[in-house]
C-alpha cells in the first residue's frame, strides 16, 4: 500500500481541525427533547360529564346546576406534572417572571418540587415566555380541560341534594358539613412530583395539594331570569378558577390563597399551575383591564 505524502497528512488535520471550529461556532444544536423539555401527557378524544364552575341562583338562592356534557375532538396535551420551582426561577431569571414573594423564596430552589405562591398573571407571564422558548403555544388549561385530564383523580364536590326552595337553612346546612369535610383532608406541605400518585392518563398529583390556575373566568347565572344556564348572568374575568380537590375561585392577582381572597369556603392550600400545549391556537393575547374585569 502507498504511504500517504507528509503534505498530505497534514492537509487532512488542518481540515479537521477547521470542521472542529466551525462546529463550536455554531453552538450546541436544539434536539427535539430540549425543544419541549417538560413531559407532556395525553388524552385521548372523547366525552366529559361534569357540574360547570360557578355561582348558580334561583330566586336568590344557591343551586346546584344540572350536569352537563363536553366533547373533546382532538387530543388533549397538558403537562403531567407542575411547573417547578426550578423552571420558574429560570423564567424570573430572564425578567419575563415576577420574583416570588419573600415567604415563598427558598435558598435551594428544587427541580423536584412544585412552584407554589405564583397568581393568574404570574402563571400566564409564564406560559408566554415558555412559549416563545420553546417555539410552541402553551396556555393555562380551561376548568373542564383540568378536569377531564384529572381523570379518576376528580372527585364532584359539590351538593347534589335536592332542598326545599322555602328553606334555604337547608342548604346551607349541607354547605357547612361539606366545608367541615374539607377542613379536615387539608395538608399544605409540598412533596415531591408524584407523592400524590399517578393517574390512568398519566397525570402526576391531580389530588394533591397543589390547586392549579385555570383559564375559566368566575360567572354568575340567575336562572330565574332567563331560559338556559348560559343566560341570566356574566363572567367576572378578574377572578378564575382553581382546580384542585375541590374548586376555588381566587382573585387573579392573588399568590397566597390563605389570606381568603375571593376563594369560596376553605381556600386551596398551595396555587401552582401546569400547561396545556395547543398549537392549533394563535399566542395569548393581553386581556385589557375591562375583559379582566368583565366589563363587556
């Protein structure tokens, strides 16, 4: 065999070493996983039946509305897990955040542990900046998005009993015993992803203690009023839903839900929140004060 030329030899390893630096220059290259680095779980097409979110009245008193039923056409994709302190600490570090409040600041942020102390707008200023990282269109889930993802993880809590119209002590004697149920299975400290199990689809600690924003505006429905449970009302977009064992409504600046805000009986003990990816939607636009406030 020809013994190759020193000239030769050398040439080769000036193109090598010319690849080399032309490969740092480039930087690291994004792969598919860097791309969308938080694990997604899905859920498959199919139907809802749930008791909507909400303040219902007849004649001036609570009721309890009727059930109602939702299709879901296309995959739903959520994160199975929260966000966490971790990754939202990168967000605050990018100014695209709001630093937590000082009770909720910690020396060691963890990867493992969920963020918790964040309100409506912190988990929306969020969604944006993941968003535009990422190159996908993340959004805070609806409330039967939540719960249809929830699973066998959801538990109705609300009053499914029938109550004499003319006797409203009734009703508010169920609404006492069922706050007093709740005082009971309330436990504030966080744990680890998935120490509140794994549900059917995926989803880790949907039973947690980690309520999660939605994107569902608080309404109000006289039913009385109007024919139909989608009339006789408004929206109040300043104040949204929290998902969690049982639904709250929180003010949307709100980060602390012990404080009461606007939270109904027993307030969630954590507000964190998780995403959903929906790249058949256009990017969140910024909700004017009147729609926050919902002024139409």
């Amino acid at each position: 065999m020809r013994l190759l030329s020193a000239a030769f030899v050398t040439r080769l390893a000036l193109l090598a070493v010319g690849a080399a630096m032309l490969a740092s220059c480039r930087g690291p290259q994004p792969s598919a996983e860097a791309a969308d680095p938080v694990p997604l779980a899905v859920v498959q097409p199919g139907e809802l039946a749930y008791y909507p979110s909400g303040e219902y009245l007849r004649n001036g008193y609570p009721v309890t509305p009727s059930r109602r039923t939702m299709k879901f056409e296309q995959p739903l994709q959520m994160m199975a897990r929260q966000v966490s302190q971790t990754e939202y600490a990168e967000c605050v570090n990018d100014k695209a955040c709001k630093q937590l409040d000082r009770s909720h600041r910690t020396a060691v942020v963890s990867p493992d542990l969920p963020v918790v102390g964040v309100s409506w707008r912190d988990a929306t200023d969020y969604a944006t900046w993941f968003s535009r990282k990422t190159g996908h269109n993340y959004r805070l889930p609806t409330y039967e998005e939540w719960v249809y993802a929830a699973g066998s993880s959801y538990k109705e809590d609300v009053i499914l009993d029938e109550f004499d119209p003319t006797d409203p002590a009734q009703r508010w004697l169920a609404e006492y015993a069922l706050e007093t149920q709740r005082k009971t299975t309330v436990d504030g400290v966080l744990r680890p992803f998935g120490g509140f199990s794994e549900n059917e689809h995926g989803f880790l600690d949907m039973a947690g203690n980690v309520w999660d924003w939605t994107d569902t505006c608080q309404v109000r429905r006289h039913l009385d009023l109007a024919d139909g449970e989608s009339a006789g009302g408004g929206e109040n977009c300043g104040v949204r839903v929290v998902a969690g064992p049982h639904r709250s409504y929180i003010t949307d600046f709100i980060r602390d839900p012990k404080s009461g805000a606007c939270s109904v009986g027993v307030p969630p003990s954590n507000l964190g929140f998780r995403l959903v990816r929906d790249d058949t939607a256009s990017p969140r636009k910024e909700a004017s004060l009147r729609e926050r406030l919902g002024i139409s």
